[in-house]
C-alpha cells in the first residue's frame, strides 16, 4: 500500500471523526441511526468513532429513544463537561475573563481592570494567575483544559498573533498570546473582539443559520466582523474589520488615527462623551439634547452600514456593544436612513438587529462567548 494512499486513508479517518463529533454537539441526544443519516457515514464507521469517543469520555449514553417498533435506540449525548474552555477579552480599561463547559456555559467568570500606567506584560501575568484561580474553582466541572480563546479591542497581526496596537491605552507590539502559550501549555487562539463577537453570534446568537453577516461592534469606537459564505473573513493580514475608520465625511471631525470625519467618529459615543446607557437613560426621561445626539448617531451609523449593503449585500447586519442600550432611539433612525439609502428590494431582505448575546456578561458577552468557541472549534478539526 502506497505513502499517499495511507495519508489519504487517515486524514478520511480524520474527517469523518471531525463530522461525528460535530453531529453530535450540535444535536446531542441523538441515537446511532439519526448520526449515520445526518452525516451520511455507515453504521460500523459511527460504532467505531463512538466506542472511541466514550473512551476519551466524550460521549455518554443519556436514555433511549422508544418507536412504535422495534428496539428502543440508546441516545447518544456530548458530555458537556467533557473540558473546560476560557475566553479572555482585553480592553481598554479592563480585561474580561471566563470559564465554560464545551457548550458555552459561562462557569465562572470575572473582571480585571487595570490602568494605562502599568506594564502590559505585568498585567497579562496578572490576568494569567486570576485565570488560574478560575480553572481551580471548576475542577469539579472538568480538569481536563482544552484552551485559551483571545479577543482583543486591537488590530491584531493575524500571521503571529501579534497585538499590533490598542491606541487608547498605547500597547504596541504586545506579545500576550506567546506569554500565555508559555504559562498555560495549551491551544491558544487569538483574533479581534469584533470577530469574536461575529463567531459568538453565528454560533449561539441570532445569525446561527446565516452564511452572510456583519457584526458591527458600536460603543467608544467601531469594529466590525464579517462572514461571507460561512466562514470568517479576515483579509490578507488579518485587519479586515477595522471598520470604524472607514471615512464617512473628508470634512468631518479629526480622529486620532489622523484622518477626519471617520465613520466612528460621528456613528459611536465617541462624540458625545457619554456612555450609550446614560444617553438612553437621559433621552427616556425627555432630554431633547439627548435625543437628537442618539438621532444624529444612528443617522451616521445608517450611512456607513448602507455603504456596506450596497458593497456586501449581507443578509442581516447585527449590532452589538455599548449600543444596544440604546434600543429604539439608535435602532429607528438608523433603518430610517438605510430605508433612504439603499435599494427598495435590497432593504426588504436585510435584517439590522441588536445581538441577542449581549446580556449574561454585560455587553462583553458576544465577544467572550465568541472568543471560547474558538476553543470549541478545536473539537471539530
């Protein structure tokens, strides 16, 4: 038998090992006969994969499932405390931590904040040993740790997993995923909080059945994540979603990147110095000069994301972040103005929606949940 023919043989092994497992975390309880039609595998292939999963402990048998005839099939379930994954989300005046079972279960979860002042590598270490007093207070979920998804507010250069720069707080060229690796031993895998949040969002949010979408995260800034075809769209270094610098006005407001009339100059609370949740807070209360701030906001954010239909044409764009407490005082100028702004029979079939994750965890949640799929992955490749 050939090298080749050998190779090929076991990357099929490999495969149809990735689909069962799939199959099975996203539809557990399933019996033996639904996972051989719903990936299409004979039924030796599915006994074989599964007496190997069971003894890596990954799957339990949970009840049977009883026809009209025949024998009751035995249900096959993913052990959801079969690891533990974290997510660790940096941002500019805090970092974000979390635990969860292999189904995005948030275990445990807690806040580091730190100041611009301190070292960034003294406040990673920092970060570091709070995660594991986490993964110690969820030994009796799991003490097998399956890995470390990271979300940064930054750019991050893709080929090295390089924070390239977070410019409120000035880290630049910050090698936290390498320290990490060092410290924990295990899959570490990093990417921007905006598609963090797109992946949380297409995984376990209101995009799960959607192959094109844009996740725009709106708060002190704009950044944005995109699925195009189903999968993550990243560009050529891994910059594409730096979204917010998209110019909307060359007249406009000066940004600190030195550019003016940047879209999220004139589309987030940049400008207004308050906080989504206080502008909502004051508007609900009749503040006029509240509401016309939130109005001329999402006028704007309905300009840039009206560019992006015409360009994109995605099936539904999702805000999330310090926005959504905004609610309607955002969200009905800004359809408003993409009612104007793009083609009748496009509008008609785009859907602008809030996240439907931005809760558990504040409005972090996407992102954190996002960042932990990233571990989840894993499991499927």
């Amino acid at each position: 038998m050939s090298s080749k023919l050998v190779a090929n043989q076991a990357l099929m092994k490999q495969q149809n090992r990735a689909r069962v497992i799939y199959t099975l975390w996203k539809n557990s309880p399933i019996s033996r006969t639904g996972l051989a039609k719903m990936t299409g595998l004979n039924k030796a292939t599915i006994t074989n994969i599964i007496l190997s999963l069971q003894e890596e402990n990954m799957v339990v048998h949970k009840g049977s499932l009883h026809g009209s005839v025949g024998r009751a099939q035995k249900l096959l379930m993913f052990n959801e405390n079969y690891g533990l994954c974290a997510g660790i989300m940096i941002r500019a005046k805090k970092i974000n931590l979390a635990i969860s079972n292999v189904h995005a279960k948030i275990l445990w979860s807690t806040d580091v904040p730190f100041s611009a002042e301190e070292s960034p590598l003294d406040v990673v270490d920092r970060v570091a040993s709070v995660l594991e007093e986490g993964l110690a207070a969820c030994k009796c979920y799991s003490e097998k740790f399956l890995g470390i998804g990271v979300g940064t507010a930054s750019l991050l250069r893709h080929e090295d997993d390089m924070l390239y720069a977070i410019h409120s707080i000035d880290w630049r060229n910050v090698p936290v995923i390498q320290y990490l690796r060092q410290r924990f031993q295990v899959p570490i895998i990093a990417d921007t909080a905006s598609n963090c949040a797109a992946l949380g969002e297409k995984y376990f949010g209101i995009a799960e059945n959607v192959s094109d979408m844009l996740y725009l995260s709106v708060g002190y800034g704009i950044g944005g994540g995109l699925f195009l075809g189903g999968k993550l769209y990243r560009g050529k270094e891994g910059f594409a979603g730096d979204i917010g610098h998209m110019t909307l006005d060359p007249n406009g407001p000066q940004c600190p990147c030195g550019k003016r009339g940047c879209w999220e100059m004139m589309a987030s609370a940049i400008p207004t110095g308050k906080s989504f949740l206080e502008l909502r807070q004051a508007a609900d209360e009749g503040d006029g000069t509240a509401i016309a701030e939130l109005a001329k906001i999402g006028s704007n954010l309905g300009k840039g994301i009206a560019n992006i239909i015409n360009v994109l044409n995605p099936e539904i764009i999702v805000l999330g972040g310090d926005v959504v407490h905004a609610g309607k005082w955002i969200m009905t100028p800004c359809r408003s103005t993409l009612q104007e702004q793009v083609w009748p029979w496009v509008w008609e079939r785009t859907r602008v929606e809030y996240s439907g994750l931005s809760s558990e965890l504040g409005v972090s949640t996407p992102s954190i949940i996002g960042a932990i799929t990233k571990v989840i992955e894993l499991l499927f490749q």
